[in-house]
C-alpha cells in the first residue's frame, strides 16, 4: 500500500514540474541578435590575417589564430619578399620642429648620502718601503766540515744566500831550537855528546827525511820567549844554536753569506769562536 501511494506522489511530482516548464517558458522574453549592446561574435576563420608589421604586442593574437590562418600569412609575406620594395621618400626631419628630449633629472638623494658624495676624498697613501742594502760576509774559518755545515744550518734563517770555498793555511805549531844538520849520522851524534860534556840535556839526534835529518834537536816551545831563551843558553856554551817557527799547511773552510745591512751584528753573535765574521766581495 505504501509503495503504490509513493509511484502516484511521483507520478504527480512529474506532472507538476512538466506543467511549470511549459507554462514558465512562454512568459520569459527571447533576445533577439540583434538587439543593441550585446557583442557580436565572430569565428577564427573570419578574423583578417596579422600582417608582417604588426607590433610586438600582437604576438598573442597571432598564436591563438589556427594553423590555417599562420600558413595564409606565411604566403602573404613570402609573396611580399619576392616583390621589389618601393623607395619611399623619408621627409627632412626638423630639429626646430622635433626638439630633442630632454633627459629626465635624476631623482635627489637624501641628504645623509649627498653630504657623503660632496665630501672630498681623502688623499690616497702608497705604502713605501726602503730599499734594504745587503752586504758581504766571511765566517771562519772552520776546521772541519761537521762545523762548516752547523754553522751554515745557524745562519740560515738570517742569510739571502751563501757558498762554501776550502783554503790552504799555515798554521804555526810552536818554535823549534836546534843545531844545524850534519853531513852523516855519525857526526850528528859526535855532535850530541859535545852537547852533553858541556852539561846541556834534552835533546835527540833526528833521524827522520827532511831537511833536519841529522839534526840535533834541543826543544820545541810554544812561547817563542822561551825558545830564544833555550838557544841563547846553547850560543853561551859554544854550539851554533838555531830557532825556527815551526808550520804545518792544513784546509780550511770558510762560508760566504749575503745578509741584510743591518743584521751583520746578529750573525756576528750567533757563529762561535774561534770563527769571526769579516768583510768579503759579493759574489
């Protein structure tokens, strides 16, 4: 019962609405086309082609016109191109008619940064620096090798450059006193015992190739004070006494360093005696 009372309330339902679309529909007022202030529309197809001078700003017309349109105008301006342009006569352009434009004035800065920009500037520096002076130096010399190469490592750090040479020095080794050499052996000893009758001791007879093979030595001094005084001793007594310094040639080195002016005092102090440091060429 309850499903047949809804079918006719539907049906009912229907009936209504179909009555109110049709009775609705004829009051309502139909526009005509072509009543004022309403648009007129017209297809893609109708509107004119762009042409080639068509300005920038019309881009957006030419990508929305249909492939069609875009091959039309790409004909019509091939068509152009073929054709000679004819000159046109630019006219005179008057400079009293067309007056240049005059350039905008810049806007005025505030007055914190124009007190700046009219500030003048200070005046530039240039950093200076003194041209530094150098010198030579000797230091030595040294007897061995081990003490070249230390010193050399001390010096480093205060040295442009350097070098090491190897000389041949004289050394003294003390004074000798003796009697003039003998033409023999034999002599040399006869000699030796005159020396000893007479009371004088400390001596030997040199046996040894040289030039003071057969010689009688009467002492080695390191003081030549006391030498002179030992052959004295000897000349009082009747034996043609002798004194002679005593030499050895050994190698030294010596290192030759490039320094600035004013550290010569501090290379002075750091190399140890017996080197010393002494004015040398450059090299």
């Amino acid at each position: 019962m309850l499903l047949r009372l809804l079918f006719v309330l539907l049906i009912a339902l229907n009936i209504a609405v179909a009555a109110w679309l049709l009775l609705g529909e004829s009051s309502t007022h139909a526009v005509e086309p072509s009543d004022k202030g309403v648009p007129e529309l017209k297809l893609l197809t109708e509107l004119p082609v762009a042409s080639s001078a068509a300005p920038a700003g019309s881009s957006s017309t030419a990508a929305v016109a249909p492939p069609a349109a875009v091959s039309a105008a790409r004909a019509s301006a091939g068509a152009a191109i073929e054709k000679p342009a004819t000159p046109v006569a630019t006219p005179p352009v008057n400079a009293a008619a067309n007056p240049a434009p005059t350039p905008p004035k810049p806007a005025q800065a505030p007055e914190a940064e124009k007190t700046v920009a009219e500030a003048p500037a200070p005046p530039a520096t240039v950093p200076t620096s003194a041209k530094r002076s150098y010198r030579c130096l000797a230091v030595g010399p040294f007897s061995t090798q081990v003490d070249l190469r230390t010193a050399r490592t001390t010096l480093a750090a205060r040295t442009v450059r350097s070098r090491q040479r190897q000389e041949q020095t004289t050394e003294s080794h003390g004074w000798r006193v003796f009697l003039p050499a003998q033409a023999t052996r034999e002599q040399a000893l006869a000699q030796a015992k005159r020396l000893e009758a007479k009371g004088i001791k400390d001596y030997f007879v040199v046996t040894a190739q040289g030039e003071l093979q057969n010689s009688v030595a009467l002492g080695l001094f390191h003081d030549p004070a006391n030498a002179r005084k030992r052959r004295d001793e000897v000349i009082a007594s009747g034996f043609p006494a002798r004194m002679s310094e005593r030499t050895e040639t050994t190698p030294v080195w010596w290192l030759d360093v490039v320094v600035p002016d004013d550290a010569g005092n501090d290379i002075r102090r750091a190399i140890r005696a017996p080197a010393t440091a002494r004015p040398t060429g450059c090299f």
